[in-house]
C-alpha cells in the first residue's frame, strides 16, 4: 500500500531570517519596479513592522517572498499581507499560492482578528477573502481592491481606516 503522506510535497515555504532582508528587497523590486513606493500599501508597510516574512528558495537564491505587517484596523489588531513577489521564472508553480497560505496559516496561530490586504479579487477569494467595503485607508487605492480575511472572531464590518 502506497503511503498517501509521502506523496503530498512538503511546502517550499520557509520563515524569513534577517540575512534575507537584501534579497527579499531585491526581489520585490524586480516584481514591481520603484512604482511601488508610490502606492498606499506601501505606506502602511513603512509605519508597520513585520510580523513575519516567508520566503522560497530555489537552492541559495530566493525565488519567492511575502510579508505580514503588524497593523490595527480601527481598534482591533490584524495583519497586513504583502507584497508577494515571486521571480518571474518561477511563476506559474504555485508559489504565489504557497505563500499566501503560510501567511493565512500563521494568522491562524496568532490568533489575529484577521488579514488584510491590497490586491486582485479574483486571486485571493480562493483563500477566502472578501471585499472589506468599511475600510478606508490612508491615500488613493481602489476600494475593490481591500480585502479582509476574517481569522479570529471579529468582523470587519464598521471598522475604519488602519494604523500602525
């Protein structure tokens, strides 16, 4: 009988460490290019400190990365997810997905209220979040684009714009 475990690959995803500070930084700057200061996320992500980061490897390089920033939105602490950013010749295996799943798993263990982020319905309704319509952050950003993902009892409803 074929052990059902040992066909399931384990996770590419592994904890960010300090010494990956410079190619986690180098890789989002590849996926986004210097626009990225301009956006709303990242002024949240420039007040906030991380919370954790996870990242993949493809031997020593590092292929993937996404970060948690700790964040309160209105008065109930969360995180805030983000950026993701995966070499652009490893896209395409899922690691995006991968990531995305270690940051809603990590949530879980910390017992947040919830995660929220800046990014495309489509994609990240899959891991369920939803459109988070009370929220309003600080600067221009299509409101469709906020999304919350409930993790811990409180719901998003009524709460206004984050801080940090």
């Amino acid at each position: 009988m074929t052990d059902v475990a040992a066909q399931i690959a384990p996770s590419p995803v592994q904890a960010e460490t300090p010494a990956d500070a410079a190619a986690v930084e180098a890789l989002v700057l590849a996926a986004f290019g210097p626009g990225r200061f301009a956006k709303t996320a990242e002024r949240l992500r420039e007040r906030a400190g991380i919370a954790a980061g996870f990242v993949v490897r493809d031997g020593d390089r590092i292929v993937g990365s996404v970060r948690l920033w700790k964040i309160t939105v209105g008065q109930t602490p969360a995180l805030f997810l983000g950026p993701i950013a995966v070499d652009a010749a490893s896209r395409r295996a899922g690691l995006g997905a991968d990531l995305v799943a270690a940051c809603v798993a990590h949530a879980k263990a910390m017992g947040t209220a919830g995660v929220l982020l800046v990014g495309d319905p489509p994609y990240f309704r899959r891991f369920g979040f939803a459109a988070a319509p009370n929220v309003r952050l600080p600067g221009p950003v299509d409101p469709r684009r906020i999304m919350w993902l409930p993790v811990g009892a409180r719901a998003v409803e009524g709460m206004t714009a984050p801080a940090v």
